[in-house]
C-alpha cells in the first residue's frame, strides 16, 4: 500500500478514553450519566445507499453485479476526489489514524487502516474493528484503506458524484472514499461490502447480514435481516454467548464475526426487554443522535427529534456473555427475520428448503424509519439475501453456497415476523419481543418439533400451533385481524408481490 504523507498532526491508535477526552474538548460530544459519549453525526443520520459507488475498473467490470446499489463510477473521479480528500486533510490542524482488522477468523483477517477527521469517528472504528496486538502493530501491513471527512463536499458536475456526499469503493486500489457524511454506519457496511466481493467470490466462503450466537451445548443460531429487524436484540441473550451482531462468514469449519463490536438501534430502549444492549451504554460506548431527557443528562430513547436510527456502538466485551473469540461451530438453526408492514406473515413459521432459497433470494422486510436517508415510515422492499445493498456480486453467488451448506448440515430453517399483527402499520401493533423471543427459544430447545402444525393457505408455511408462553390467537395472524376479509385481501397482495418479485431469482433457486 503506498505510503500517505500528512504535513498535520496525526494521532495513531490513540486508547479510546483519549478519543473521548479529546472529543469532549473539541465541544463534539457530551457524556451521559453512565459515562457513555454521546455524539451528533450531522445532516445524515442513516446511510445514503443512492450515493454509494463502486469503481468501474478491470477488476470490478465483469465480476461485479451492476445494479441501483452497485453504481459504477470512472476511476478518473475516483483519483480525483482522493487528492481532493487528502489535500483537505492537510490543511486541518489535526487527524486521527487507526490500524484495525475484519474477520476474527485468522485465515481470513483484513488489515485495515482508517483514517478519521474527528476523533469520535476513530472511536467507532475503535468499537466495531478487531483491535491487533501490540506485536501484531509492530509488523501491521494495511491491505485496505478507508478514508472518510465527514467535513469534504464533492463538486457533483466535476467529481462525478450524485450529490456532495458520497462513498466510493475501488476494489482494484483496495480503498473506500467517504465524505460529506458524519454518519459512521457508512465506514462499517463499506468494508462489509468489501468482504462480501472477497470471501464468496475468491475463497468460497458464504458472507452474510446476520447476528449469531452459541448455546450451552455448543449449538449455533444465525439471524439474517436488515437493520431494524431485530438481529441484534434477538441474538443478545443472556442464555446464550453471542458471537457477533451483524456481519458474519460460514465456511466448513463454521461461523465467525467480521467484526469487534455491536452497533444496536435504541430508539425504544428499556432495561427491561432489552438489558444487554442497555447495560452497554456505559464508558467506551459511542451513542449517536440520541437526546437527553430535559434537564438531564439521562438519554431519551423515546425522542425521535434527530431520528428514528438512534445508535449505539461498543466493543462485543460489553455484552456480558459474549464469546470473547467471536468463532463458532456451523448453524442448528437460521432465522430469517422480516419486519412485516402488511402484519399478515406469521410470527413463525418452519420452511423447507425450497422454502428457505425463495425466502433468502427475496429478503421481504419493511425499512424502518430513519434507517436510511429519506426513508420517514415503514416501506416495503425486497433486499435479497437480507442485504442487497451491501452485495457486489450476483446473487447467485450467496444462493449457491446457502443452498450447498444447507443440505451439507440439514439446518432447520425459520421465518420469523418481528413485524405488525391484528393489521397493517398504522392499524395493528408490533409483536412484543417477549413473544418472539419465546417463539425463537422454542425453535433453540426443539421445543416446537413436538407440536402442530397448520399450512398457511396464501403463503404455503408451516405454522406451529402451540408456543409456551405465546397467546395461541397470536400464531395465526388472521385470527389477530378484527376483519378477516381484509385479513384475506391483504394476505394476497403481499403474496402477489413476492411472486413478482422472485421472478428475477426464479433461475438461480432451481439452479
């Protein structure tokens, strides 16, 4: 990698309660009553998937999947906007630099390097990353690096971009470029996409959008969804290790983290249904947009003023039963979580494997608000592989090594609604967490092998018809419905849009 020169001051892998101090100096953040930052990422508060490139060069021209999300962009505004960028950075008076890795599977580890505007953003990257030992920094090669100034605009006419803010990943130069945007979510799904074009496509190893965790007895459980379904709560369970929140790889030897941290919504947050994830807000964690209750310094997880993606990022330490190597053994079970609008899919269901190649392939959920630039409500969207966004490569690639481990393994697979029931959004209400985690419990302990079972009539699932701890009426989303008939009417529209939607994919599940 070649070798940067900064005529500033850089800080190098500064401990984070340094980045704190400093943060706190700067006027750019204030602490919360636990000892947590608190920060302000600016104008943008979600990611802005419509502003994220991929470099057209001769490494990315056949391999990558071009599409709404993988947006080519000529290498001539790439160079471009990488001098801008670092002649911005030298005029500061001051930057912060970070060595990290992805992949907590040593034959798969990324060297990172990252390099920051402000001090908090090096704070995230402190959280989410793997942080090397000081023997493994003495001989730290960077393979990748990511540069982000949050306070460079790009010029659209000449820099090629859509609007001032951007992020640009060339896979040949093995660089991400972000700028104009604070919001730190976009350092992490920038490397996410990274890992998603390497480990398939060069070492067949399946990436995936999902948390996961390990029994007492050594079982694994993964979760895919998108943000605001559930991954991270869900798999924070006090009864099981976590291994990560987020962002995983499966290969033969099993399941392991890209990542050293969490990165949670708290819009909402209660001690009581979600204790972990509360009880990390503490020293070392970074919270994002949040607000303090009035004449306090006691964080409202209610207040929606900034946003809906309110956000939380900590190292996976802070999770008191964490899996402190990130590394499991390959899945039990799989859950596809989705965030019904409709509220006409059940709770859960069991799928078979045809069924889990079409619910993978189509990734139905309902962006949650704030979770992306402009989106305001919940919006139905099909995201394949729980993910689409993050995904360079065709989604065959994904499919094809699902389907394989599938079969290898004979993993139980579930869909499972974190949505609405007794009517759409705006009419019903979101299922309790309590129900869903005790529904997702009883698929853990086979609980609910040695229950009923009904065929959904529309969608064809299998819906179990006992749940300890779980209302029966609440199983059955029609019998949720004060009308059934709009129940029933409803029901088959979204059904009609997943056969449309899976048109598209329809070759590659048969394949």
């Amino acid at each position: 990698m070649e070798q940067l020169i900064f005529s500033t001051k850089v800080h190098t892998q500064l401990p984070v309660q340094e980045l704190v101090k400093q943060t706190l100096m700067r006027g750019e953040g204030v602490l919360n009553d636990t000892g947590a930052l608190l920060v302000k990422t600016g104008a943008f508060t979600g990611r802005s998937p419509q502003d994220k490139f991929i470099v057209r060069d001769s490494l990315a021209e056949t391999a990558v999947n071009w599409n709404k999300f993988n947006t080519p962009i000529d290498e001539k505004y790439f160079f471009g906007l990488k001098e801008q960028m670092l002649a911005y950075l030298n005029k500061l008076p001051e930057l912060w630099l970070r060595d990290a890795y992805a992949c907590a599977d040593p034959a798969h580890r990324l060297n990172i390097r990252v390099i920051n505007e402000h001090p908090w953003c090096n704070h995230f990257v402190a959280n989410m990353f793997l942080e090397p030992t000081a023997r493994e920094l003495e001989g730290f090669e960077p393979e990748w690096l990511v540069i982000q100034a949050p306070g460079f605009k790009a010029d659209p006419e000449k820099d090629g971009t859509r609007q001032a803010n951007f992020t640009v990943i060339s896979f040949a130069y093995k660089t991400i470029l972000i700028g104009g945007t604070g919001y730190t979510g976009e350092i992490k799904k920038g490397i996410f996409t990274v890992l998603n074009f390497i480990l398939p496509f060069q070492k067949r190893v399946l990436s995936m959008h999902c948390s996961a965790n390990e029994g007492p007895k050594g079982d694994t459980a993964i979760f895919f969804g998108l943000s605001g379904t559930g991954k991270t709560t869900l798999s924070s369970d006090a009864g099981r290790k976590l291994i990560g929140d987020d962002e995983h790889g499966w290969n033969e030897q099993g399941v392991f983290n890209f990542e050293g941290g969490c990165y949670a919504k708290i819009i909402d947050l209660s001690a009581e249904f979600e204790p972990e994830i509360f009880q990390a807000i503490r020293p070392g964690a970074l919270v994002e947009n949040a607000s303090f209750v009035k004449d306090s310094n006691k964080i409202d997880f209610a207040d929606r003023s900034l946003t809906e993606n309110t956000r939380v990022s900590y190292p996976i330490s802070h999770i008191r039963n964490a899996k402190s190597q990130s590394v499991t053994g390959v899945p039990q079970n799989i859950f596809f979580l989705t965030c019904d609008a409709y509220g006409v899919i059940p709770p859960i269901s069991k799928l078979t494997k045809e069924q889990a190649m079409f619910h993978f392939l189509s990734g139905y959920t309902a962006k949650i608000a704030g979770t992306e630039e402009g989106v305001t409500e919940p919006q139905v969207t099909f995201s394949t592989c729980f993910g689409a966004p993050f995904l360079p490569l065709h989604p065959s690639h994904y499919a094809a090594l699902l389907g394989e481990y599938l079969d290898l393994y004979l993993v139980k697979v579930w869909l499972v609604n974190t949505g609405w029931t007794g009517g759409s959004y705006g009419t019903g209400c979101r299922i309790a967490i309590k129900y869903t985690r005790a529904m997702i419990n009883a698929a853990l302990n086979n609980e609910l092998d040695r229950v009923d079972y009904n065929k959904d009539p529309v969608f064809g699932l299998s819906v179990p018809q006992q749940c300890e701890g779980v209302p029966a009426e609440l199983l059955n989303p029609r019998n949720t419905w004060t009308d059934p008939i709009a129940y029933d009417e409803t029901a088959k529209k979204l059904a009609q849009k997943f056969q449309d939607n899976y048109q598209q994919y329809k070759q590659v599940a048969m394949s």
